[in-house]
C-alpha cells in the first residue's frame, strides 16, 4: 500500500503555493536564552606571541560600561529587532535587511524599505560588531557608537518611516512589551534610550567562532601553521590571504585583522574600487580632512559565503569577482590605502594564479558558521504559526517513516508537523488536496493512516 502513495503523491499536483505567516505575539521560551556568556575558543583572547599585527579580540570590545548585555535585555533586542510594527506602514523590520540566513546581510544589493525605497548602500553584515574597536557605524563611519547607529533605521525616510516619538509609542502600544522592559531594566517603562540599549545588546551578542576555521585554528599554535581539517587547497588560500604582498600573498590580514576577521584600529580604508570617488564615504563624515575621502568601513569576513553581493554598493555579485577585484583591478584613487600599493606608489597587481585565486575563495569559505546562521537565539521570535496552501510535488516530502512533510519558511523554527486535519488515508488520492490548506502550529501532528 504504502508504495502506492508515494506513486500518487508525487504525481498529484495542487496549483498554487503560498506561505501565509500570521503576526502574533512573539514566542520566547520561559528561561531567557544565554546571550551573556561568550565561550571563546582560546584563540580568540590569546596573542599568537611576535605576530606582527594583533591576533586576539583583546581590547577591540566596543561594549560600554552601561550597557553589557543581558540575556533578558538581549531578548527584549531580538523582539525589537523582528517586530514589523516598528515601521510606518507595519510592513518592515530590521531583520528585513539584516537577515540571518544571509550573515545577517541581504541578499538585494540595495534593500527595499518600507514604501518601495531603496537605500543608498548595500546592507552590512551585523557579525562581529562589537569587535571593531572604533565603535563607529555604518560603511561611512558616521555614527560614533552602536546605541546611537540602532535608532537611526527607524527614523531613515526610505528604511522604516517614524520619528523616535511614533517609536516609543507603537512600542508602548504592544502588549508584549512592558513585560519584556520589566525583565530587561526593572520596569515597564518604555524609553527611546532603553530601545537603543536593548537593540544595541542583540546586535553586539552575534559573533561568530564556530567555523571550520576555528575548529582548524584550534589545533595548532598559530594562523601560520596548516590546519589539520583544511583541504590543501583552503590552506594555500589561508597562506595568501595571511602573506604580505612582497613575499607572495595577498596581505588581506592588514585590514580584514583578528580572529574576528574585522578591522582593528586603522579607521576606514579605501581598497581601489574606484578611479574617482563615486561616494565620499567617510569623506563625508570627517570633511576636514581629505583622506577619509572614498573611504568605508572594513567590516567582519566572518560568513562572507552567505552575505553577496559585496561591498558598499554591492558591486560584486560573488567571491571570484571580490579576488578579481583585488587581483587585477585595484585603482589609483589618490586615498587609495597604503597597504594596497606598491614600492613606488602604484596599485599593487597580485597576478594570481587561477589555481591561487580559487585557494583564497575557498579559504574565505572556511569562515562559514552555520551555528550561527540558524541559531535558535537569533531567529524571529513573531513564527510560529502559518498556513501552509502547498504544491504537493515540490513542497511536501516524505520521510523513510512515511511522515508528510513540508517545506516551512526558513527562519520557522517549531518542529514542522502537519496537523491532524490532514488525515491521509487509504483512500488515497482523492483525500488529498484537503491537505492543501493546513495550520500549522508549534503542536500539530500529523497522522498517516
Ligand atoms: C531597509 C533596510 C534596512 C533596515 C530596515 C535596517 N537596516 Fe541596518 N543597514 C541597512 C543598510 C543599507 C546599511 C548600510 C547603510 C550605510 O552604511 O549607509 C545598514 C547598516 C546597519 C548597521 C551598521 C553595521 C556596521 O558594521 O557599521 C547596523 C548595526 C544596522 N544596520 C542595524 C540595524 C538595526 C538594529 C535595524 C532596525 C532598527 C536596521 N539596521 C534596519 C539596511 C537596513
Ligand atoms: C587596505 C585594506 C584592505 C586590504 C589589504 C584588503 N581589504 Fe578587503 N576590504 C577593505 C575595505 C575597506 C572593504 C570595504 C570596501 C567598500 O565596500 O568600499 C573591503 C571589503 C572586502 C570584502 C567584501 C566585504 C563585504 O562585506 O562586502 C571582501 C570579501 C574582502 N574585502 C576580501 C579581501 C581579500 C581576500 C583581501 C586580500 C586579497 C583583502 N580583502 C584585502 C579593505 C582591505
């Protein structure tokens, strides 16, 4: 019998699919999930002892002295952070540009706002940001801390829509909130500086440590060494991207530095993208001197696979054409960095190798921590209930336990079953297009008869 099924229900088709996520209540469990303690590999608080640059995070914290994370105030910061109620018309939220399954980038090279607008840059990763020692944000450096950089989406034209009063008072309005204010600072009180506290505690509590580079890093003494679980062709692309450039590398650890792969206190760079400047960057922030101009932000390489396009205007769609760039297409922009040039000023060519420029992409792709990616503390809290109208062929699946299943919405993070209402049975097919419009709840089951 049960082979039967599985003839029908791979030819049974229904016309439409859809995903319908309903706006609820945020769920989070009863025990606040650990956002404070931060278990660092030891690679990442110890020196590797005459390494010419900085290899640790010791002192590159950003954190300041009145606002260390708390796992309640960073609950009350994913809520914020999820919750579409916070934009003008209810349709946008920070995760909309700051999605964690793309390193908490966005996949469209300029992001879409809450009427159809679209920002001027290319979404940043929110990974590691604690880690930058400067404390300043965005690609153009133009926010000195994260607790002022938190509140500005909200108030961006394009991006969300509000003043910080509309804030306070659709926050205010929640039912959801003075609870998780309570937990978070003592009481209820909704304040725009609370928001900014609690945002800023969420954001600075994404790091990443678990990638296959750090399970390598690890097991030997230093960056140099080859690891031991890399590929021979991730190793040759660790060599080229730690080497400077006089001894056959890529010198990319100058500026992409730390375990965290971030900036440490150099201040913003220009990396060649362009002849003349197209955008002022930090020109724009610090107009009182002339070489911060074409400048931006060197933020974290950490799950660089997951965060195309890349850089500010997302210019490059993959990590080939990023290499390309560095390789082959450095201009000689009058602030263009130092570390990018060669002995008589000039942009610096790397001529790689294919073989080279394949070990460096596969290199960067050691970074990738899918830990972080899907974990369950970082995820949208507003899932947790949709309704599924499926196409059978594409959208459900059958397990080895003939379980029906199906395709959720990636950041769902219940357990997926089907509810009961779906009963398939002997009968088979004409049951089962009931089957095409199904709640799905954190409790459902399903039954297969
Ligand atoms: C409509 C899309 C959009 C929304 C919504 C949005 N952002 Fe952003 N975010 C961006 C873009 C684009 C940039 C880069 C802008 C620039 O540098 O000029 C950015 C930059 C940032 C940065 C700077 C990172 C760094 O390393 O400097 C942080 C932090 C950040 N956003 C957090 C948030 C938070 C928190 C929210 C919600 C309150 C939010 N964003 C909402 C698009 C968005
Ligand atoms: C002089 C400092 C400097 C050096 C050296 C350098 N980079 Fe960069 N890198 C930057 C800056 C600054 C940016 C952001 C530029 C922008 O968007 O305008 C960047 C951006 C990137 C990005 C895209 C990041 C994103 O989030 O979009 C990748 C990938 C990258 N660099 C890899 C490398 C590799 C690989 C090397 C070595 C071949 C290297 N970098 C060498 C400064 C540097």
């Amino acid at each position: 019998m049960k082979s039967y099924y599985f003839i029908f229900l791979s030819i049974l088709s229904i016309s439409f699919s859809a995903v319908t996520i309903s706006s609820l209540s945020p769920v989070l469990p009863s025990n606040p999930y650990d956002y404070s303690t931060l278990n660092l590999p030891a690679h990442f608080t110890t020196d590797v002892p005459n390494s010419p640059l900085p290899t640790s995070i010791n002192g590159l914290d950003n954190t300041p002295a009145d606002n260390p994370i708390t796992d309640n105030g960073a609950t009350l910061g994913r809520v914020l952070f999820y919750d579409k109620a916070l934009s003008a018309n209810a349709t946008i939220s920070c995760s909309s540009c700051h999605q964690a399954e793309n390193g908490f980038s966005d996949p469209a090279t300029l992001s879409v706002g809450f009427d159809g607008g679209l920002t001027g840059r290319h979404s940043m990763t929110l990974i590691n940001s604690r880690w930058y020692q400067r404390g300043r944000f965005f690609w153009d450096e133009r926010e000195a801390t994260l607790e002022e950089q938190v509140l500005m989406p909200f108030q961006d034209a394009v991006e969300m829509g509000l003043t910080l009063q509309e804030l306070d008072s659709i926050v205010s309005n929640q039912s959801y909130y003075p609870q998780l204010f309570s937990n978070a600072f003592g009481d209820s009180n909704v304040t725009t500086d609370r928001i900014a506290k609690a945002l800023s505690q969420f954001v600075r509590s994404i790091v990443s440590y678990t990638s296959k580079y750090d399970i390598g890093r690890a097991q030997v003494s230093g960056i140099g060494p080859n690891f031991p679980n890399f590929t021979a062709e991730e190793n040759q692309g660790k060599q080229l991207f730690m080497q400077t450039i006089p001894n056959g590398g890529g010198a990319c650890f100058a500026c992409h530095t730390t375990e965290a792969f971030v900036s440490a206190n150099p201040g913003p760079q220009n990396n060649g993208l362009d002849l003349v400047t197209t955008d002022p960057g930090a020109g724009t922030t610090f107009p009182n001197n002339p070489i911060f101009d074409a400048r931006f932000k060197t933020s974290t390489l950490r799950n660089i696979e997951l965060t195309a396009p890349y850089m500010h205007d997302g210019r490059f769609t993959t990590l080939e054409e990023v290499i390309e760039h560095y390789n082959s297409g450095i201009q000689a922009h009058p602030t263009l960095s130092v570390a990018l040039t060669d002995a008589n000023g000039d942009p610096v060519q790397l001529n790689f190798t294919e073989t080279e420029k394949s070990a460096l992409v596969a290199f960067l792709k050691t970074m990738t921590d899918n830990t972080l990616a899907n974990d369950i503390k970082f995820s949208d809290p507003f899932i947790s209930e949709f309704t599924f109208q499926g196409n059978i062929d594409t959208d459900y699946f059958l397990d080895e336990n003939w379980d029906v299943g199906i395709s959720p919405p990636k950041s769902f993070q219940g357990s997926i079953i089907i509810e009961a209402d779906c009963i398939i049975d002997d009968s088979l097919p004409f049951d089962l297009p009931d089957c095409s419009e199904l709640k799905i709840t954190n409790s459902s089951t399903v039954t297969i008869k």
